[in-house]
C-alpha cells in the first residue's frame, strides 16, 4: 500500500530520470591532464543512474498465463515504458560508515501504471581494523559463485537469469565479518555470519515470522580455488547446507560448481486430479557451470542447474492442462471460479521464472567486434531440459559515450504443447534501454 | 683433444649464458625498482584513443603489496565507478558493486575495452613474471628478451629497451608465444614522484590488432604504503574505497 506522498515522490523521479537522460550532453573528453585534487576521497559520496525502458511485447494468446492474466483483457500486445532511477550514497566517518541505496520506479503500460520505491540498502557498517567488519541494517547478500542461479543464496533473493547483473532489494539483520590471510597453500580464510530476524514489517516476505535466523559463510582460497561452505538454520525457512567452488583452469578457462541440501522442503503440488498435495522432504539444488575466453574477446558461460524443489514436466503439464480447463469453462459457462483456482495455485510456485527442474543455461558476446570498441553483441538462451521448452535473447549493448549504456534485447520463446516456455505469457519481447551513470 | 675443446667451449656458453640471465634478471630488478616500491597506493588516469580522436577516461585507485597482491579500484567514470579488480598471483576477481559479489576474470580480458588489458592494469613486477637475458647493450640502452616464467603470463615474451641512465624502460614488445606482436608499450615523461621515485608518467601502447586505437595511462601520485594482507581478499574488496 503506498501513500499519496510515496506516489507523488515517485513521479517525481521518474520524471528526473527522463530530465537526466535528454538534458545532458554527450561528453566529450578532453586532453592528457591528470587533476588528481577532483579525485580525493571526500566524507560524503553518491551517485546512481537514471534510466528509461520501452518493452513491446507480442502475448501468447494460446499460452496459460496469458489466460490467467489476461482473461478479462483480451489483447494481442502490450507496449511497456518504465523509468528508473537508483541512488546510492555514503557517509564517512572514521571507522563507521552509512550506505544505502534507493531504487524508484515508474511503469506505465496499455492498461496500468504503476510505481515503487524500495530501499534496497541502508546499514551502518564499523571497520576497525582490516581484519573485521561488523555490519547493521538492510544489506543485499549474493552468495555462491554462479552466473545465472546461485541454489547456495540462501539469503539472496532470486535473481533473474537474464538481468543477473542488477541490484536487488536486501534484508536486514547484523552481519560480521572477519578475515585471516596466510602463506601457503590455504591463502584466505573468512567467515561472514549473519543474523535475520522475521517479524511483522522487517524482512517479512522471507519467511515464517518471529523467527530469528542464523546464515554463516566460510570462505576459503586453497591452491588457487575459492571455496565456500554455507549453513542456513532458523524457523522461518528450513535448515539448510551448501558448498560451492570456482577456479581457472587456464587463464581463459573458469569452473564453478554449487551444491545444496535443503532440509524438511515444504511444497504443495497438483496431483493427477487436480487436487492440491502438500509433499515435505529434503531436496538437492545443485549447478555446475564454465567460463571461457577466446583469443577474439568472445566469453562463453555455460551453466546446468538441477532445481529438486522445482517441479516435474508432469506436474508442470497438469497445471497448464488445468489453466485449459478453466479458460475453457469461462467460455462455455461465463465462470471464472476455476480461473481463480488456477491463479492461486500458480503463485505457489508454478508461475516462477524457471518453475522445472532441470535447465542449461547459455550467455555469449563479444567485446569490441569489427574493431568498433565498447560494443558487445550477445546471446542467452535459457532451455528447460525436461520439456525441451526455450527463450532465446539476442542483444546488443553500446558503452561508448562517458556514462552512457544503450541496449537492445529481442527475446523469443518456443516449446511444444504444455511446455514451460511456451506456456508464458509472451510470444516474443522487444526492449530498448538506455541508462546514463552520475 | 677434440673432446675438450667441445667440452670447453660447452663450458663457457652454459657459464656466459647463465651470466648473462644473472645479468638480466638483476637488472630486471632494478627496473621493477626504479618503476615503482614494492608495496605503494597509486592513481592512475587511463584514456582509450579512437582513431577517429574520440576518448574514453577511467580513473583508478591502485594498491599492491609485495611480488603478486595488487587491487585496482575505479573512481571514474561513474559507470565504473566503485568496480574493483583484485589481483593474487594468477588469480583475477572483478566486483562490481550490483553483481555484489567477485567473480574469476583472466588476464587476457579487458575490464575497460582498449589497448590495455587486465594484465597491464593490474601489473605485479615484470621480475615475478619473466625471465630475462640481455640481448644488447649500446651506450645509451640495454635490450632485455624477457621469457614468462609459466604459461598463465599474459605475454610469452618481451623485448624490452632499457635507458642506461634511469634504468627504466623505454619501449617494450609484448609478443605471444607464436612470436606475434601483441602490443608496443612507449614509457615516456620522466617525472619526479618524491621519495627517491624518478620515473616515466606516462605510458601510452598501441597494437597492431587494434589499428589506430591508442591507449594511455598517466601516473599522478605513487607513495610507498604498507598494507595488511587482509587487503587483498575477496571479502575485502567492496571496501577498498576506505583505503583512500
């Protein structure tokens, strides 16, 4: 629920992102000379970037989740204009820091508009010595070492495969931090501990609330290979244990891997009847993944990801096959109680971005092709291995003005009949992007 | 008596061969010192040229510790600003801060497009790296050939133009195994940094696979500094900035 005073701070920056982005000129730089005066540190630093996003996106009419969504709407496309702006700040004192970050958004679609402003950091954070930190307040955490899902992030949020790169939103606990370095073959060791409490209003969507929970990360650099070992235990999500690695085998040539044990998983899933069963047991998440380089600048990352909490084709198909029935029957008798059956369901967990079990996940480009410096072309493709279903997103990305980061991304999904990636609301998807830094 | 003198003349190319490879490396040394302290901070203006003149500035923060601990953090541009690289032996991490956590690069890659790759960025002493022997000597210059001691160095060899009187180089050839130019490195501008430290502040490169791209790097503030190891660790690393 926002106030009037959130909405109308909202508008406000979405309208400074678009003031940002078309009243500065293109900078051009200058000659050799160094001022290093501009660059000392001062107390207090911000920064952020403002941006502007058009989607067009073409519906898959024969698809669940357009049937879901779009029901009472029929439509055959839907354009989307969002403008973000996202500010971060440090205050500097001594030995304590402040940092925080702040993201607002302003989406305005064929139908709707919308906004939000989320703080997605503010934390205190006192450094006395090298060796320790101790951190309060909302902090993102990304643990684990791959690119497109991380099953080791047991405190993370879960990132979208496609956009892996963005900021996301924190929780807020009491972290700290300590380091050891050593000769030899153990070079690192670190322990990052965090404690979570749920209650009502702080860090409520995590899980169970009045829960205070416990997450510890054990780093170590041993004969050149990262390690982690990660433990999560508290009553608002179940305990859980996790280990992942990364290393180069070569110069040009990275591997990583993550495993997860998540104990007493508790899921609701739709039987051949249609009836919703609650199962309960322990489940595997694992990932293994490569990095390579070419000689030409191109970078290859290949990642598998086994999903145990995920679900099977068949529980997946008996879901689309249900959103069917239910679309059918508002047709033949005008009722949407099945719908609205179908749509509960689907937010516990079938309507997640990758609801399967099993995925290979592909990103290519290359940097400065044709010798035109600072553009990257690329291509991610995301396949669901069971039901073969897949997006394909070509993009182009150009960051050859100071400060500037234009992108283009074309994304299509296909699959057979009752497949996840056919089954989602969009055909294909256009998005043009362009970001200015401050 | 043929034995012998084979033996002999086998004797004195293995003696004068190593000599010269002492020779080198001690002068190899010396360069690494008279280019920069062991451990020091650092800033660093980087500039990509295009042919067609336009620039691309990065401004960089730099610490190094010792023979193979280095982390080079941006201040500029604000796209980058905040984005660090560590450096540990021949390990490579890039953070940036909305990834929020490090992740392996290799020295190959360029984390700000050019001429300059990672590598050149984030440099450990060429002694650590190379192996040299002196090819030349004329009264104004030695010539080193520099051999990478393992196959993870960005560059196999190096032909490196020694200037006798500072003892710091000129130009350097960085070529690949095959023998294939990579990149011509040109140190030039000798400038009085204090504290004994006389050296060239501007290092400009270009390179034959990228035709007509120049890149440059200007040195502004070198001072020797002594960090804690805990420095230069992946947990570490988002905090870099606090070093300044």
């Amino acid at each position: 629920m926002r106030n009037n005073g959130c909405r109308i701070c909202c508008r406000v920056l979405f309208f400074a992102a678009f003031l940002f982005l078309f009243s500065l000129p293109v900078k051009a730089e200058d000659d050799y000379s160094f001022d290093i005066a501009a660059f000392e540190p001062k107390p207090f630093e911000f920064g952020g970037y403002a941006e502007i996003k058009w989607e067009h996106m073409d519906l898959n009419k024969e698809g669940a989740f357009y049937g879901l969504n779009f029901y009472d709407d029929p439509r055959s496309t839907l354009d989307r204009f969002t403008g973000t702006m996202q500010l971060d700040g440090r205050y500097k004192k001594g030995i304590w820091t402040f940092n925080g970050l702040l993201n607002a958004a302003g989406r305005h679609d064929n139908n709707d508009w919308s906004d939000s402003l989320d703080v997605f950091e503010a934390n205190l954070s006192l450094k006395p010595t090298p060796f320790a930190t101790v951190d309060l307040g909302k902090k993102t955490f990304k643990w684990g070492k791959g690119y497109a899902w991380n099953p080791v992030g047991f405190i993370d949020r879960s990132k979208d495969p496609n956009d892996p790169e963005e900021a996301m939103e924190g929780y807020i606990g009491a972290g700290l931090d300590l380091i050891k370095s050593f000769d030899g073959s153990m070079q690192t060791i670190a322990l990052t501990t965090v404690v979570l409490p749920v209650r009502e209003d702080v860090n409520e969507d995590f899980g169970e609330k009045d829960h205070v929970n416990l997450a510890a990360k054990l780093y170590m650099l041993y004969l050149d290979t990262d390690i982690d070992f990660i433990i999560f235990t508290g009553n608002s999500r179940s305990t859980r244990y996790g280990i992942d690695f990364s290393r180069n085998l070569t110069t040009n040539f990275e591997i990583h891997g993550e495993f997860a044990y998540i104990t007493d998983f508790k899921q609701n899933y739709l039987s051949e009847t249609e009836e919703l069963i609650p199962r309960e047991g322990s489940v595997k998440r694992y990932l293994a993944g490569l990095r390579y380089l070419t000689e030409s600048d191109i970078t290859t990352i290949i990642e598998f990801y086994h999903n145990g909490a995920g679900f099977s084709e068949s529980e997946l198909g008996r879901f689309y096959q249900l959103v069917d029935d239910a679309y059918t029957d508002l047709q033949n008798t005008g009722s949407d109680a099945l719908l609205q059956k179908a749509k509960n369901i689907s937010g516990m967990g079938y309507a997640a971005p990758q609801a399967g079990r099993n995925y290979l996940y592909l990103k290519i480009n290359q940097k400065d092709p044709f010798d035109i410096l600072y553009f990257t072309p690329g291509l991610i493709t995301i396949l669901n291995l069971d039901d073969q279903s897949y997006s394909i997103s070509p993009e182009i990305l150009y960051t050859g003005f100071t400060n500037w980061e234009l992108r283009m991304r074309l994304t299509v999904l296909n699959g057979g009949n009752h497949t996840e990636f056919e089954e989602k609301q969009n055909e294909d998807k256009l998005e043009c992007r362009i970001r200015y830094h401050f | 008596m043929k034995k012998y003198i084979t033996a002999s003349l086998l004797f004195f190319w293995v003696v004068s061969s190593s000599a010269f490879a002492i020779d080198g490396n001690e002068l190899l040394e010396k360069v690494d010192r008279n280019l920069q302290p062991e451990s020091y901070e650092m800033y660093r203006k980087l500039i990509n040229i295009e042919p067609d003149g336009s620039k691309k500035e990065y401004v960089l923060f730099t610490v190094k510790k010792g023979q193979d601990k280095m982390v080079a953090l941006f201040l500029s541009p604000a796209s980058e600003k905040g984005r660090a690289t560590l450096r540990l032996g021949d390990n490579m991490w890039l953070y940036i801060p909305s990834v929020g956590k490090p992740i392996r690069i290799t020295s190959l890659q360029s984390v700000v497009g050019g001429v300059f790759n990672n590598s050149d960025i984030l440099r450990l002493d060429y002694s650590s790296e190379y192996d040299a022997t002196i090819l030349e000597e004329t009264e104004e210059s030695y010539v080193l050939a520099c051999k990478a001691k393992t196959s993870s160095v960005a560059y196999d060899r190096l032909k490196m133009n020694v200037d006798k009187k500072t003892m710091v180089p000129v130009t350097i050839e960085c070529h690949a195994a095959s023998g294939m130019l990579i990149k011509t490195l040109y140190y030039k501008e000798i400038k009085d940094f204090g504290d004994g430290l006389v050296r060239p502040s501007v290092l400009e490169t270009d390179s034959p696979l990228y035709k007509g791209y120049k890149s440059v790097m200007i040195y502004a503030k070198i001072n020797k500094k002594e960090l804690a190891d805990e420095v230069f660790t992946l947990n570490y690393l988002p905090r870099v900035d606090e070093l300044r």
